[in-house]
C-alpha cells in the first residue's frame, strides 16, 4: 500500500481511461448490481478538467474516482469509485474516497456532496466522512445527473417510482452544517436489514423483466 500514489489526474493520465472503463464495467457485472456506464472519452473529460483522481502503483492502475458538479455548483457529487482487482481488499476504496472528499471540499467549498449507491462498503465510507442518508428529493434535481441512470440496469425501478427512489441509497453532506461529532447511522443490524431490502427489490425487479419477456 506505500507504494500506491494518489493523485490528482491530468492530461498525463489519459491513457488510462479504457482501462477504467473497462474494470468498472467488469465489477458491476462480478457484483451483480447496477452501474450507470462511462466512456473513455468522459473519463478523459474529467482528467483535463481536473475531477478525476487516480491511483498509481508503479505506474499501472490501481484505483480510480471521479468529481460531477451539478446545478451551478450547488450540488457535487463522487462518481466511479473502483479499484483494480489486484490492489483489493487492501483499504485503498476507503483512502481515494477520502482524498475525493477532502479534495472536493477545497476546489468546491459550499458545494453540497451528494451520492447515490447499492454498495454497502461505499455507504460505510460515506458515514464516516459525515454524509447522511436521504430522500432523493434531497439531491439534485438536474436532470442531466438522473439521465447519467440510463444505462443502469436498475433504471426501470428508478423510473417507475418517479425519481423517487431505486436500489440505489442516497446520502448528503453539507459543509454548511457543523458537525462537532459524527455520528454513525449505521450498525451491523441496519446493514444487514438494508442489504436484505436491496436484495429483494433486486430480485423481485428481475422477476418482473423476465415475465416481461
């Protein structure tokens, strides 16, 4: 893990970006779940632009993530947190997901930051930065953001509940409101309780794709 940089991505990195694509495209499908899909060329945006963080071990890809600004900066959010493979298992999701925040506080500083995810380990690392769970109504309402869900598997639930709510569990952190103390929202019997609903929402919505075919 020492030898594994953290950095912010430039133009210097733009040869990774098929590489990223291709190991998030390949853990939704190992995870089962669903995963809103990005190109090369979207990820090599967000390089240039300087909203992506890469990590590096000796030069070959170790992990990833990247930063969405969403109604004129009212709203970001951390988007394409994956890690390669090799270097799991090891706490690196945890450390880019910490360099992402602390980061996108300093560059967008009265930014809300916001996420939506069916990940149990990423809801884990969001409640000890300090995010809260929320009603989708809390999040941004730019529909730009909700068209990124398209290529999700999951976007008929998404869809048919109006926006509403998903698999997907939305959590918020505002840096307006002082926390003096973070408190855990979670336990291991709410985990598990979660974990449970997903799984049956899951289930039940591919019951429903496969009746209708």
């Amino acid at each position: 893990m020492k030898q594994i940089e953290i950095i912010i991505a430039t133009d210097n990195h733009l040869d990774y970006a098929q590489e990223i694509c291709e190991v998030i495209s390949d853990s939704a499908k190992v995870r089962g779940t669903g995963i809103a899909k990005r190109t090369p060329d979207y990820i090599k945006g967000k390089m240039v632009n300087g909203n992506a963080i890469i990590a590096l071990c000796k030069g070959m890809f170790a992990g990833f993530c990247y930063i969405e600004v969403w109604g004129h900066e009212k709203y970001v959010a951390h988007s394409g947190l994956i890690v390669h493979p090799d270097y799991r298992n090891q706490g690196l999701a945890k450390r880019i997901k910490e360099f992402t925040f602390n980061y996108s506080l300093k560059k967008y500083p009265h930014s809300k930051v916001f996420g939506i995810t069916t990940g149990l380990a990423v809801m884990k690392i969001n409640s000890d930065l300090g995010y809260k769970p929320v009603t989708f109504s809390e999040l941004t309402n730019d529909p730009k953001f909700w068209a990124g869900c398209k290529t999700c598997t999951n976007y008929d639930i998404l869809k048919s509940k109006e926006h509403k709510m998903c698999l997907c569990t939305g959590m918020l952190y505002d840096p307006s409101i002082e926390v003096k103390k973070k408190e855990k929202w979670y336990d291991k019997k709410v985990l598990k309780r979660l974990k449970k609903i997903k799984q049956t929402m899951l289930a039940s919505n591919k019951q429903l794709l496969l009746w209708k075919k």
